[in-house]
C-alpha cells in the first residue's frame, strides 16, 4: 500500500528484455538505493514492483507481461525519469490516498495549461473509466495523489502545485506523452457493488 506521495525521482539506468515477455529494470537513485532491502515494494511510476538486487546506487525490478501490458513501463527507456515511492508502514502519516499500485489503465496528456506557477493538466482516459472520477475526488497519475478537478466523459483535469510539478513526472512529461492511472479502490468497489445490483434487480 502507498499514499501517492511520491518521495524521490530516480532515472532508468538500464532496460533488458527476457525471452519470456518480461524486462528487467534498473534505476538510478544514490539517496534510495542504500535504504532498500531485497523483496520489498516499490511504487515505479505508480506500479508497485519488487526490489530484486541493489547496489549503493541502483536497485532492480522484473516487470512481469500484464504489468507491461497495463502500465507504461514497457515504454520506459534509459535516461527516463521515473517517480519512486517505498510502501507505506504501520505508523506511517498518510498524506495523500490509500494508492494500492495496481494499475488500472494508462492514459494521455492532452494539454498543459499554465497560471504562473500553478499548472492545470488534462488527461484522455480510455472509455468507461470516468465514472470512477468526480470533482474533488482523488486519483493517482504516475502514482502522485492528485485532486481532480473537472471530468467530462473521456477527459479529466489535475492541478499541480509548484513542488509536485518540479519534482515528479507530470511536470517533465510533455502533451502526448503517456501515464498511468490508479481510481479511487472505494469507487471500484462502489461500482461493482452497483453493477451487481443492478444485474440481481
């Protein structure tokens, strides 16, 4: 479980595809990499991954063919950035949302409007997976805890505060350029709840 907080950025060191449909990925990030212990999770753009071996400054993970499959790390390449959040403890503040990271889909930046130094972002989602959205309801983008602010049937928007936009993806990604997405795990619940429902009526 993670909060969407995100806590560090890191770049992609090294991709390596297997015979299988897999890849390995190794990230660069010196503050992290000492702190990590082998099998623990990882939140990588939102996806959480586990730690199969580190160094003092770069740690690994094997991404599996439904995570390429559903998330954008397929696409990811050397030199990309990427966000990186370690897996909540017991104790821990939760700032952000309960962010699971399972991925439910990937979508588009469709346009970045900024306002001095705030900057609005709207994103294209695939059809059906707005109606887990709603004004001021919590989604995760690249698994930052984001507040929504405006959905219409395939689109929706985010707000970035300065410190969120200098230091996550969202603020270097450019329009076109492809995230993934986390709803809200009470409104997946919700809908299956109702869809069920409807089905026994």
């Amino acid at each position: 479980m993670f909060t969407g907080l995100v806590q560090t950025r890191g770049t992609v060191e090294t991709v390596e595809n297997d015979a299988h449909g897999g890849r390995t990925l190794v990230v660069r990030e010196p503050a992290l990499a000492p702190k990590l212990d082998l099998g623990e999770s990882v939140a990588v753009n939102g996806a959480c991954l586990t730690v199969v071996a580190h160094d003092a400054e770069t740690f690994a993970f094997q991404a599996g063919p439904e995570t390429l499959a559903k998330t954008v790390l397929g696409g990811l390449v050397p030199g990309d950035p990427v966000n990186l959040e370690r897996a909540l403890r017991v104790g821990d503040a939760l700032g952000g949302h309960f962010v699971t990271g399972h991925i439910d889909t990937t979508g588009t930046i469709l346009e970045k409007q900024p306002a001095g130094e705030w900057l609005t972002v709207w994103f294209a989602v695939p059809a059906g997976f707005t109606e887990l959205l709603v004004p001021k309801g919590s989604v995760a983008v690249d698994g930052v805890s984001l507040t929504v602010v405006d959905v219409t049937p395939d689109r929706f928007s985010v707000m970035l505060i300065p410190h969120t936009r200098d230091h996550t993806t969202l603020g270097v990604k450019p329009p076109g350029a492809a995230v993934n997405l986390e709803f809200d795990l009470i409104a997946k619940h919700v809908r299956k709840l109702v869809q069920n429902m409807t089905i026994t009526i």
